[in-house]
C-alpha cells in the first residue's frame, strides 16, 4: 500500500508543481537555465494534462529568461502572465517587469 504522499506525488498535477517549485528554487540560487527547463516543463505539462494555464509559471520563466539575457523571450512570457489574469498578483508584477524592459 502507498502512502499519502506517494500516492499524491504520482498525479499529474503534482509533477507540474513540484517542476514549478523546483524551477524557483533554481531561480533563487542562480542556476538559471536550469530553471528555465524546469519552468517549460511545468507548462508543457499542464498543457499536456488539460490543466489551466498559470500566470505564475509564466511570470517566473520570465523573470528567468530576463536574468539570461533574453528579453524578446521574457516579454511573451510576461505578456502571456498578463493575458492570463492581469489582476492576479503575477499578473501586476509581470506589468511592471514589462514596462521595466521598454525603459
């Protein structure tokens, strides 16, 4: 018999967070083409799954892109967090990140 957590760990929607989580916390140490992969994985898997799409891992995989220089590549990530929901707390920080890449 599985545990709890091993039997959480293998829904699909577990492996989309635990590739969000582990892309910030790449992010955070510096490492961040690796939490570019982790980041486009995350997507791809909601998108695989049927799973909304999240301003969140399109804000983070922005603000991953600008930190290596790809600011054409953050600003539709950003753009795209923005689409999503523009009120959502991503969504505001995503609008500042974009008028920061036009100045």
């Amino acid at each position: 018999m599985k545990s709890a957590i091993a039997q959480q760990v293998e829904t699909p929607s577990a492996w989309t967070a635990i590739s969000d989580t582990l892309g910030w916390v790449y992010y955070q140490k510096g490492a961040y083409k690796y939490s570019i992969g982790l980041f486009e994985e995350a997507l791809k898997l909601c998108e695989k799954n049927g799973a909304p799409d999240t301003p969140r891992v399109h804000y983070q995989l922005g603000m991953a892109y600008a930190k290596t220089d790809q600011a054409n590549l953050a600003r539709q990530q950003f753009q795209q967090a923005v689409k999503i929901n523009p009120n959502s707390n991503e969504g505001a920080d995503a609008k500042k990140q974009l008028a920061q890449l036009r100045s």
